[in-house]
C-alpha cells in the first residue's frame, strides 16, 4: 500500500489535524530525511499552507488541535506541538494545550528540530546568498552547479529546490530534494524564490 492510503485508513480519510475532508495531501513533517509513513500525516490544503506559511496564520483555524493533540500519532503531536508554540505568541489558549500534551522525550526532540518556540536570539537564522531569510519550506534555486555527495550527479545552476528544510545546528546547511535526491545545501549558494 501507498503512504497515501495508509494515512487515508488510518485517518478516515480526513485531516489528522482539522478533521477537513476535502483538499486532501500528505504532509511530511520535517526534517524530513527519509519519506514514508512514520514522517507523514494527511492535511487539508489550509492547515498545510498556514504550517509552512507563519505570516498567513488564521489562530481560529487552529482551535481543532483541541482535539488533534490527543491523536496517537506523532507526527500529528510534533505538528500540533509546533503550531501551539506559534500560536501562544499572539493568543493565550495555546498555552493551556500545551500544558495537557504529553510527548515522549524523543518526540520532544522532534517537535523542536525545526526551532519553533525558540526566541529569536536562541534561533539559528538560516540566510541565502542575498541575506534574505531562508523558512522551512521554502523554495530555492542554485547559483552555481552542485555535485550530489555520494553519486555522479551534478545539479546545474538554477535548478529549483522545493520545500527546503534547516539544519538546526547549523545556519549554512539546508536539505532538499535536487530531482529525486535528498541532499544538503549550503546557504550561500542558494537564491530563494
Ligand atoms: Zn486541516
């Protein structure tokens, strides 16, 4: 079976996180270095967009982790775990959410790979080669070919990447898929578009 009907089973056919039931799609949740099940969740199209779009958050949207936070999946946790610290900057109901969720240590660890709910000073900032800052999930282009570490593979200049991920140990390093590869890249040699 497909991950895709896999989580279509598990869920019902509905978000894990908003229980919509239509605009249906995977949502590996990241770091994500390898796909499959264990990394995704099912996700309507405005829970997946306002996750990897900060600036577009509707708060009212998100009060559905009421009930998505007691979900036995972690996927769904580390993603409920990270809109709330999003959330609890501008609204105080978030905070009470947190203080019920349980997460295992290594889910924890999880949840905060990608620094939501960190301050700004405790923040890796991740920047492209014009100083611009660089989000999960956004999309870059290369400024100059790339060799794929571990293959014959060059990636020319101006090969887009799509649905970058942080390093968050370290600012110059990102991860994306450059064709079916997932590989690092480095900030500097990346435009963001
Ligand atoms: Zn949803």
């Amino acid at each position: 079976m497909s991950v895709l009907t896999d989580l279509q089973e598990r869920s019902g056919t509905a978000c894990e996180l908003c229980a919509a039931t239509t605009d249906l799609d995977i949502y590996e949740v990241p770091p994500v270095s390898i796909s499959g099940l264990d990394v995704s969740l099912l996700a309507c199209n405005t829970c997946r967009s306002q996750i990897e779009k900060a600036a577009e958050m509707d708060p009212n949207h998100w009060r559905c982790l009421n009930d998505s936070i007691w979900s036995e999946y972690d996927t769904v946790n580390v993603v409920a775990w990270r809109m709330l610290q999003r959330l609890k900057k501008t609204e105080g109901w978030p905070n009470d959410l947190l203080d019920m969720m349980y997460l295992e240590d290594t889910v924890l660890e999880w949840a905060k790979a990608t620094g939501e709910g960190l301050s700004e000073n405790e923040k890796i900032i991740h920047r492209d080669v014009n100083g611009v800052i660089l989000e999960n999930g956004d999309s870059v282009v290369l400024i100059k070919d790339l060799k794929i570490r571990g293959s014959s593979q060059v990636a020319k200049q101006g090969t887009a990447v799509r649905r970058i991920s942080l390093d968050r140990e370290n600012a110059e390093y990102i991860e994306g898929k450059v064709g079916p590869t997932q590989t690092v890249l480095i900030t500097k040699y990346v435009k963001k578009i």
